[in-house]
C-alpha cells in the first residue's frame, strides 16, 4: 500500500505512514483548492495583496520588487483589455 507516494519503507513509523495515509485525500484537496486559486488570480483583474509576493519571495526588498512589477503589469494588462473591450 502507497499513500500518496509513501511506502511504510520510507516512513520513520508506522503512525507516520497512517497519518499519511489517512490525510492523503485532504492533501490532494489543498493542492486542488490551491491550483484553482492560481488560477482565479491569473484570470482576474486588480491589484494582488502584498502577502502573496511576501510568500514567494527570499526576503521583504524581494517581495517589494515583486509586487511592483507584477501589480504594474497587472495594471497594464487590464486596461489593454478594456481597450479592446475584453474587459467592461
């Protein structure tokens, strides 16, 4: 039996193989809830808050940096699409 890629080989115990296996549905739940809200992000319009470049980034300059450039793009993006009239 593998829970989610572990064999109870891997595992330093038996309850860590049972707490794998028994969590491995939540798991692949938040990975599924994370990937729909990358998604929810990619396709909207707006400003993202600073906590998401503050998560990705090595340090605060870097998620400053980060923040600005993608905002800024973000901004651009959204009134090229109102232009064009994709946006109302």
């Amino acid at each position: 039996m593998i829970a989610d890629g572990y064999s109870p080989s891997e595992c330093d115990s038996y309850e860590e193989f049972v707490g794998i296996s028994l969590n491995s549905n939540k798991m692949n739940l938040r990975r599924a809830y994370y990937a729909a809200l990358a998604i929810q992000v990619a396709n909207g319009t707006g400003e993202l808050d600073y906590e998401w470049f503050a998560a990705v980034a090595d340090d605060e300059d870097a998620a400053d940096d980060l923040a600005f450039k993608v905002n800024a793009d973000r901004q651009t993006a959204e009134l090229r699409a109102k232009r064009r009239g994709n946006i109302h």
